[in-house]
C-alpha cells in the first residue's frame, strides 16, 4: 500500500508536531496544554511555521529548548 506523496505543508506540520511533543515531554506536561500556550502566544504560527527553514535543520532537542525558552519569555512578558 502507497502512502500520500509528501508535501511541504505535511513537512512543516509534522516538524510541529514533534517539537510540540518533545518540548511537552520536556516541560512534563501534556502537549494540548503546551499547544493551548503557544497558540496563546502566537508561536505555532509566529515561531514554528514562520522560521521553519531554519528550525526544521536542527535537532528536536534543540527546538523543543528554543521553543520553551521564547514561550516562557512571552509569557513572562505578559504577565
């Protein structure tokens, strides 16, 4: 069986998908709650989607770490 042919949306969809869950796993918390506070933030689209091309050559830790360090720095910002 033939799987879909790859696209740069479905790239960029699952890149989010594992840098939401490897930052979740990393904060101990459940991702729809970590995903909740980015969409708060604006940083699915804002952080994630926007610097893809760069983001996507690194490591997952290495985004996960990004990605909770600008959260936490926008939410402190915020508060």
């Amino acid at each position: 069986m033939e799987g879909k042919a790859r696209t740069h949306d479905s790239d960029v969809m699952q890149f989010c998908v594992i840098a939401i869950e490897t930052a979740a796993r990393k904060m101990g918390i459940p991702s729809e709650e970590l995903t909740n506070r980015l969409e708060a933030q604006g940083l699915i689209e804002g952080r994630l989607f926007q610097f893809y091309d760069t983001l996507h050559t690194q490591s997952a830790d290495y985004v996960a770490d990004d990605i909770i360090e600008t959260l936490n720095n926008y939410e402190n910002d915020h508060e």
